[in-house]
C-alpha cells in the first residue's frame, strides 16, 4: 500500500487506470478537459499490477480503476471525481494541486 501512496503523491494528478476501462479512459479526458496532464499508471500493462490494484482495493477503492490521486491525496474513484466536478469543487483542488494555473 505504501507503493501506492508513494506513486499518487509523485506529481500533482495520478491516476491508476486499465486501458480497457472505459470510466477510466472518462476519467482522464475529464481532468485533460481542465487542462491537467494527470500521470497515468495502466495497471494491465504494468509488472506490478496486480499488486498495485491489490493496495487499491485494501485503500477501499471498489472496483480498483480508475483511483485518482490529486494533489498528493486519494480522491477516489469515478464517483467520487465526478461528483467533486458537478459540485464545482474539481477545478479548485487541480488548481491548489498546482496540476492547472488560471
């Protein structure tokens, strides 16, 4: 699990994704909307995967991917990133996360 928090806290935006998700893949091109360039960790094509997706599980993100990681903090998943975004609180966490400058 400390691989995990050590990876989502190296850039301002991470995100742990499969690139066969299709939520994952909405996920990303909402932050890229905002102006993010979120560093992306395709878990299906790393060697530690598995692993990885089994510290997400135990971070309770149900299912694993996408995980979203801004500003050094664990979000959470899909509903948790569009909720923040229909609430209007997205923006101003990228912005505070130094991931986007206005």
């Amino acid at each position: 699990m400390e691989a995990v928090r050590r990876l989502g806290s190296e850039k301002p935006v991470v995100i742990f994704s499969k690139s066969n998700c299709c939520i994952s893949h909405a996920i990303k091109m909402l932050l890229s909307s905002f102006g993010a360039n979120p560093t992306v960790y395709e878990l299906d094509q790393h060697p530690k995967g598995q692993e990885i997706e089994n510290a997400l599980l135990a971070l309770g993100c149900h299912p694993s991917v996408p995980a979203v990681f801004i500003g050094k903090l664990f979000v959470g998943g899909s509903d948790e990133v569009m909720s923040l975004n229909v609430q209007g609180k997205l923006k101003p966490l990228l912005i505070k996360a130094n991931a986007i400058w206005m």
